[in-house]
C-alpha cells in the first residue's frame, strides 16, 4: 500500500492531467448528450474530431510536465467522449460496461504495475484503461471529415456547457492544486482518501445526472427517478458515517487520521445528488447560465474556505470547505429553480 505521502504527490499529478483533459473537451462531451437525443446527427463525429485537435494540444503542453500525462490526457479525452455517446444514445448497459471496466482495469493494472514502477506504474495502468475502453471514439475517426457545421451551429450551447464541465473539473481537482502548494502532500493524501469516498458514492448521483439529461432533453419527466436518488444518497449518508472506523480499520489502517474528514465529506453526496438532478433540468431546458452560476459560487466558496477554515481547522476544515461550498451551490440552484416554477 501507498504511504500518505506517495498517495499525496500521485493525486497532485492526476489532478494536473485531469484538469487538462477536462478543458480539451470543450463541453462537447455534453453538447452531444444533449444533442442527439434531440435528433441532431454527425454531432458525435464533428465533436471528436475537435476533441482531436484540442486533447493533442493540452497533451503536447502537459507532456513537459510528465511526458506519460501527454498520453494520459489523450486517452482520458477519448474516453470521456466515447462515454458520453452511449449515453446520448440511452445505451445504458453499453455505458454502464465502459464506466465500470475503466475504473475496475484501472484498479487492478494500478496494483501490478506500481509494484514494478511505483507512481509512474499507476499512470500507465489510468493510460492502458483509458485507451482500451476508448473503442467508442475510435469507430468514428474512419468518418473524421473537414467538416464542422454542426458543431459551429450549436456553438454558443457548447459554450455555457463548456464553462459547466470546467467548473465540475475544477470541482474534482482543483482543490488538490491548491491544498498541496500550502499545506503539503501528506495532508493532500488524508484528505483525498475522504474526497474519494465522496466521488466514489457519488457515482450514483452522477448516474442519476447523466441519465436524467437525455431523458430530459428528450421531453420525458423524470421527478420520480430524482426522489429514488435522493433518499439513495440519505441512506448511504448514513451507512458511511457509522461504518467509516470499521472500513478505515480494516482496509485503510495507515490512514486513521481521515476518519473525521471521510465522515464530514460523507456529508456532500446528499447535496450533490440534488444538485446533479438540478443541472439535468435547467441543461435539458437549456437554461446554462444558472448552471454555470451555481458552480462559480461553489468554486469561489471553497477556495476561501480551504485557506480559511484549513488553516484554522487543518484537515477537517478543509474537508468542512466542500460541504459548506455544497450547501451554498444548492442554495442557489433550489431559489432559481423555485422561481422558474412560480413563473411557468
């Protein structure tokens, strides 16, 4: 197993190559969630041919960081894509399979490979699952034209999309940018293990979100499924919270100290799961700019909060940033969405 400190500087490096793969996409990964439910075609393949062009550069420029981030960006940048047009064609299984597989391969080539390679190892392992579940993207590059129509016609939505999927990057990653420059890799890596249990449950809540958007954009309501995952996201709340010194003990014993902020962070996957099912309703209604809104305020609040309360508080008031930078997003959304109701 990792020790804090490894675990600490790996996430820093991961967060780097993510945030880059996140801004290549330029928003089109949703764009075409949104799109083709609607009836627009050749969306998919004039969007990865952008996706080409952009990933390359984002690669080249990273790569003189770590020339392996190059390819990681790339493929992550392949595969996100690939994703997103299973799910804009509701081929939920199809989608299902490339989500878990990436992550399942990822765990498990990590493991081998870190023992050969240390950290290095654990990027190739993100770089082999990303590319061997990217075959999505690469059925369409035999159609890869030198045209862009489609793709300058909905433009301005992929704009607002775009400055949406920066903020939920900036959201994953963002905060390990800054938390490893002031406070250093060992708490960067109590902290992560935390953060990670609140990505991994909130998975669901992402579920819920992506499918709620083709849905959505395709005239369906979809109220009952938002209830499901809210009390969903209550009882897993609830689990992690009395189970975390058991999980900790058993699978994590070098990383006692997260106990508290996995327990804080626990707290997030509910306000996230109605914030997921919010944006799917103003993003199929098109109605981007409360989205974008919403994601400034929490980025805005968090980045205080960690120096503030971090500083103050050390690791539980890092981890006390993201829920109260939750609450403030919500809050926004819940007004928004109350006056869109009063005037429809």
């Amino acid at each position: 197993m990792q020790n804090v400190h490894e675990y600490g500087q790996l996430n820093y490096v991961v967060a780097i190559a993510s945030l880059s793969a996140s801004i290549s996409l330029l928003g089109l990964n949703t764009a075409v969630t949104t799109l083709i439910p609607q009836g627009h075609k050749q969306v998919d393949v004039q969007a990865n041919q952008v996706i080409l062009i952009s990933a390359s550069v984002c690669a080249i420029i990273v790569s003189l960081f770590n020339w392996l981030l190059g390819l990681f960006v790339i493929g992550m940048a392949f595969w996100m894509m690939s994703s997103y047009e299973l799910l804009s064609r509701k081929l939920y299984s199809k989608y299902a399979i490339n989500i878990i597989g990436a992550r399942g391969s990822q765990l498990v080539l990590s493991i081998i490979l870190y023992s050969f390679f240390g950290i290095q190892g654990i990027i190739i392992g993100f770089i082999i699952s990303f590319f061997v579940f990217s075959l999505t993207y690469f059925r369409t590059i035999p159609q890869f034209s030198k045209r862009f129509d489609k793709i300058r016609k909905e433009f301005k939505l992929s704009l607002h999309l775009y400055s949406y999927n920066l903020s939920n990057a900036l959201l994953l990653y963002f905060d390990k940018l800054i938390i490893a420059p002031i406070y250093g890799y060992t708490i960067l890596g109590y902290y992560q293990l935390g953060f990670q249990f609140l990505m991994f449950f909130s998975m669901i809540s992402v579920s819920f979100y992506q499918y709620l958007i083709p849905e959505e954009s395709s005239g369906k309501n979809r109220n009952k499924i938002r209830v499901y995952g809210i009390a969903l996201s209550i009882i897993i709340t609830v689990l992690i919270f009395v189970l975390a010194p058991v999980i900790l003990k058993v699978f994590f014993p070098n990383y006692i100290n997260s106990l508290n902020s996995i327990r804080i962070l626990s707290l997030g996957i509910i306000p996230m799961m109605i914030t997921g099912t919010l944006n799917s309703k103003f993003l199929a209604m098109k109605l981007t700019r409360y989205v974008l809104f919403s994601s400034i305020i929490y980025q805005v609040t968090q980045v205080i909060l960690i120096i503030i309360l971090g500083k103050e508080f050390g690791i539980e008031g890092i981890s006390l940033s993201v829920v109260i930078a939750l609450i403030c997003q919500i809050t926004f959304l819940g007004i928004m969405h109350f006056r869109l109701r009063k005037m429809m």
